[in-house]
C-alpha cells in the first residue's frame, strides 16, 4: 500500500480549523525507517491560523496515529539527536543523517557574509535559498541569493502549505521551502537556513532537532555602520533597521549558540566549530554572552 493509499483510508476526509469537510489533499508525503519504526510524513488543508501536518508510525505491523490529528507539528526525519557540540547534550547523531542549522542576526550584524565564507570552508554544508517578496539588490541573483516572487504568488504557496516557515520582515515576505529541507535532510546533507528570528521559532516548534544559531555585533554603532555601508537602502530605512536592531537582539536567549561577531575570522571559525560538532563551548547559555548582551542592549 502506498503513503497517499494508507493516508485516504486513515483519514479520507477530515473538517479543516473553520469547520469545512475536505479530503486530505496530500502536498508532501515520505517514508522514513529510524529504529524499527515505518513513519509517513504528510501535510493536509491548510489555513491562515495553521499548517497541518500529520504523521502515521507503524510498531509491530499496527499503523498508529497521534491523538491529534490537526495539532500543528511537523516530525519529520532524520533528526539530528543531540550528542557531541549540542548545548543540549546526549549521545552523538547517527552517521548518515541530516542536519538542519538556522543562522539568524540583527540586521547589519554581518550574518551574510559569514555564512558566505562557512558554505566556502565547509564542503558539506548546503544553503536553503528562501523565498521573498521584495526586489533584487544590486549583484543579487534569482534563485541563487533568494527565489523574487510576487506577493501574490508567495501567499499561494503560503496557502499551499510550502514552506517550513514564513514570517514579515521590514515590510516583505520571506519563506523556505518545506520540500527543499526535506529532501536535503533524507539525503543525509548539512543544510543551513539564513532567516530572522521569527522564522527561527517556526522552526524550532516544528523540527525541534535544529540546531539554532545567533550572531551579535561588537558593538551598536559598528551595527550601524556596517548598515550605512552598504549603500543599498535609503536614510528613513538605515534608521528604522538600526532602531529595530534592540529588539532582534532581544531574542538571543532563544537559540542554541551565540557567536559574537568582533573579529571575522574568528567568528567563522566559530561556526565551523559549531556545525561540526566541536560548539560545547559557544552555547548561548555561557555567562559571558548574557554580560555582553546586556551592555550591548542597553548601549
């Protein structure tokens, strides 16, 4: 029996979150072995309010099924288990298996151009190019830098269920693809997300095993000066990014490692540390990081 078969007869119609009879409508379905358990991963109707994703896990030859079916989580396979350089600590992840790592910063806080030269030192590491509703930069690339859509393309495929997360930034929309992350993942890749911290906490409720990155400038005003140099925005928007900053930085304590970005190489060397396992000493919970937030915060 194939997943989109075994699926119908589970659930061949199911009342959406306003109440609405549909079928299942299956957008994304597959089929992962991890210690003897068959799990099929598969999304539903969607809403405004949610995504539904359900999953069906065969012990023993008997399918089961959570208890419930519209709670809105993803679990999705392989998972990194935590093990060495997880802040979270347990044993080390299975060879073989996927892992997924967030990167998020304060605007200006030099976040692109770290990951740029991480992608460069670490051959294994694959990039998620999200998907965005506002324009080009100059020298930026469709498909390579981000996927420029439309607003009302981005919230059909929002409506569609096809992204892992989306969220409103500076006015646009960006998303990642949901199939992109799975397909990296069950082919056993390192794959990276560069998105804010409001996709970061999407991510985290749905796949709690990523592994959560923030980084920090030295200082406010090298924040703002590494925002009047790119010569790319307007004066009203520098300002609005620069005073939007505190509050970006305000979520730190809601990832896995804090890297502070004062010296470049350093800090590179810092995220090699992390996504290669060797990160124990960069956790976020590390005294130092909640002193130097504080000062930075109230700078």
């Amino acid at each position: 029996m194939t997943a989109s078969e075994l699926i119908e007869q589970s659930w061949p119609s199911q009342p959406d979150l306003n109440g609405t009879s549909r079928s299942v409508g299956v957008y994304a379905s597959d089929v992962n072995v991890i210690s003897g358990e068959i799990q099929i991963i598969y999304g539903g109707p969607q809403t405004n309010q949610a995504i539904s994703n359900r999953m069906l896990t065969l012990k023993g030859g008997a399918w089961s099924r959570p208890p419930d079916p519209w709670k809105v989580r993803l679990d999705m396979r392989p998972q990194h288990e935590p093990g060495a350089g997880d802040p979270r600590g347990g044993q080390p992840q299975p060879s073989g298996l996927g892992r997924l790592y967030v990167i998020s910063a304060p605007s200006g806080a030099g976040k692109t151009s770290l990951v740029k030269a991480l992608m460069e030192r670490e051959p294994r590491m694959r990039f998620s190019v999200s998907y965005t509703t506002r324009p080009p930069r100059p020298n930026e690339v469709d498909g390579r830098d981000y996927h420029f859509v439309t607003r009302d393309r981005f919230e059909e495929m929002a409506a569609r269920g096809e992204f892992l997360e989306h969220a409103r930034v500076y006015d646009n929309f960006y998303g990642t693809s949901l199939r992109t992350v799975q397909s990296e993942l069950r082919d056993g890749h390192l794959l990276l997300l560069e998105i804010d911290w409001q996709g970061a906490r999407q991510v985290r409720s749905r796949l709690p095993a990523a592994r959560s990155i923030f980084i920090l400038p030295p200082t406010r005003r090298a924040l703002e000066e590494r925002l009047r140099a790119r010569s790319t925005d307007s004066e009203a928007v520098i300002e609005r990014r620069f005073r939007d900053a505190a509050q970006d930085m305000a979520h730190w304590t809601e990832f896995d490692y804090v890297v502070f970005n004062d010296q470049f190489e350093r800090a590179v060397a810092d995220l090699l540390a992390i996504v290669q396992l060797r990160g124990d000493e960069l956790a976020a919970t590390r005294p130092e990081v909640a002193r130097f937030a504080a000062e930075l915060l109230k700078s």
